[in-house]
C-alpha cells in the first residue's frame, strides 16, 4: 500500500518518523550528555537553544540550497518551493533564541536589544523575514542579499573574541555558506530527481559544484579548530568530544560522496548513496548547532 504525499510507503514513514525523533533527542540531549565528566559549567536551556539554532542552520540550508539547485535543475518540472517556509522557521527560531536569551537572562527585552547578542539575533531574525519575503515574490533570488546578513550576524555572534575576530568571522561565513550549500543543495537536487523520475544531468552538475564546497569546508574547518581548541582539549571538552564525533560524520559523507561519484563516472545510479549522504549531513548540521552551544572550548584547556 502507498500513503499519499511525500512519504511513499508506510516504511517510509516509520522512518522518517524515527529519524525525526532522533533528531529532537540529540539536539535536546546531546550537550549535556556532552559534557559529562568535564567539569565545565553547564549551560542554561541547552536543550532548547540546540534545537532553535539546528531549525535555523536547517532553514538555511533548505533556502540556500534552493537558490542554488534552480540554477543547477535547468529547464524541466521543478519541486514545490520550500524557501519561504524554510526562511520563516529560520525567523521565528531566531526570535525564539532572543525570547528565551532574554527569559534565562533575567534582563528586560530593551536591555537584551542593546547587548550584542541581542542585537545579532534581531538581526538574523529581521534578514529570514525578509528572505521569506523575497522567496514569495516575483523575484526569489533576491533573498540572497538578507540571507547573506543572516550569515553574517550568525558568524558574528560565534565569535566574540576580541583576537582576531575578523579572521574568525570571515572563516565561519565560508564554512556555513559552504555546508549550507552542499547540504541544502543536495536535498534539492534529489527532489528533482525524484520529481523528473531521473535527472543524471542534474546531479552531475551538483558535483562539480561540490568539489569546490568541500575544499571550502576542509580548509575553513581546519584552520578554525586549529585556532579555537587547543590539542589537551580534544577529549576533556564537550567542543572537542562533539568536534571528533562531526569529524567522523565529515569523512562518512565525504565516502558517500565519493561512492556517488564514482557510479556516475561508472553510468551507474548514484541517488541511493546520494540520499544516504544527506543523511549524514542532517546528522552534522545537528552536532554543529550543538557546537554552537557548548562552552568554549580556549577557556577551558588543561
């Protein structure tokens, strides 16, 4: 039997379902369980500001990757849009960040407004809102422009450092629009595929593209954790623990990439690890959002 929408079979759905669960423990869990035995201090609503910050990384990279995958898809039937509904979860999980920044903080909403980190959410809240809008307008590709505040304000906010804070915030603006791209690009791409009941063309086209997101992403990655954690911290962090498991999650997708690839150059069906590989990208978009919410890991080495 074949459920109507997007889900096919009900095994299909099953998992979907699973994985949504999942999903919800780890970005709620995940940096307590983290930080077990560290001794770092424990972060106020971990839980929750994991889960905001995965939707907002998530919308991201569904509307990015949208913007990209239209130019990539060609002539041909074409997926429904998810960019204005993507952008407005990213939206409303950025408000929802400042809400409960302002709740766990104790200050009042105009004291919160006038801190940085206030004033960086409000930002990122403003520039989705605005994404959502263009992506409902006659001119979608417009969005590119708050989207590219949105990442501004996020790489901003990751590094409040006083050192080399440039240096910091240009890596993380590279890096997520690179992930946000392969990931979100990906997911479009396979919707078209799906859609079209083939598309090889498509997907190559995605690949060439990919090459150069993935250097993006070993470059940025590496000299960022060169610069933030220090070597004694690996394992006695819940950054470094947390960083070891999105490096393993990196290489899985890096081999899955790879496999596809190779059936392609072969003349092969690359989608089955295609998909496989958005899994695991799902899976470190989650670790990310929870790096982003962990202690940082310089005020802490041994």
């Amino acid at each position: 039997m074949t459920l109507p929408g997007p889900f096919g079979t009900p095994s299909r759905l099953t998992a979907t379902v699973v994985a949504a669960v999942a999903v919800l423990a780890v970005a709620l869990l995940g940096a307590g369980l983290a930080q077990t035995g560290t001794g770092e201090l424990r972060i106020p609503a971990a839980g929750a500001i994991s889960l905001l910050r995965l939707l907002v990384l998530a919308g991201l990279a569904v509307h990015v990757g949208e913007l990209a995958g239209r130019r990539m898809a060609g002539a041909g039937l074409l997926p429904r849009s998810l960019a204005a509904p993507a952008a407005l979860l990213a939206a409303a999980s950025s408000a929802g960040l400042l809400l409960l920044f302002t709740a766990v903080s104790g200050l009042s909403p105009v004291v919160v407004y006038g801190l940085r980190e206030g004033r960086l959410l409000l930002v990122t809240a403003n520039a989705f809102a605005l994404a959502a809008f263009c992506a409902a307008s006659r001119r979608p590709g417009l969005a590119v422009l708050p989207l590219a505040v949105a990442v501004g304000a996020e790489a901003m906010r990751a590094h409040p450092e006083a050192r080399l804070q440039a240096l910091g915030t240009a890596l993380t603006v590279v890096h997520l629009t690179a992930a946000s791209l392969w990931a979100g690009t990906l997911l479009y791409v396979l919707r078209v595929m799906r859609l079209r009941g083939g598309g090889r063309d498509v997907l190559v086209r995605y690949a060439r593209t990919a090459a150069w997101l993935y250097a993006a992403l070993v470059v940025t990655g590496t000299v960022s954790t060169l610069r933030r954690l220090p070597l004694d911290a690996v394992l006695t962090t819940a950054y470094g623990r947390l960083l070891l498991v999105k490096l393993m999650l990196f290489g899985g997708a890096s081999l899955l990439a790879l496999a596809a690839r190779g059936r392609m150059r072969s003349g092969g069906d690359a989608q089955a690890p295609a998909r496989v590989e958005v899994s695991a990208l799902v899976a470190i978009v989650v670790v990310s959002a929870l790096l982003t919410v962990v202690p940082d890991p310089q005020g802490f080495a041994r």
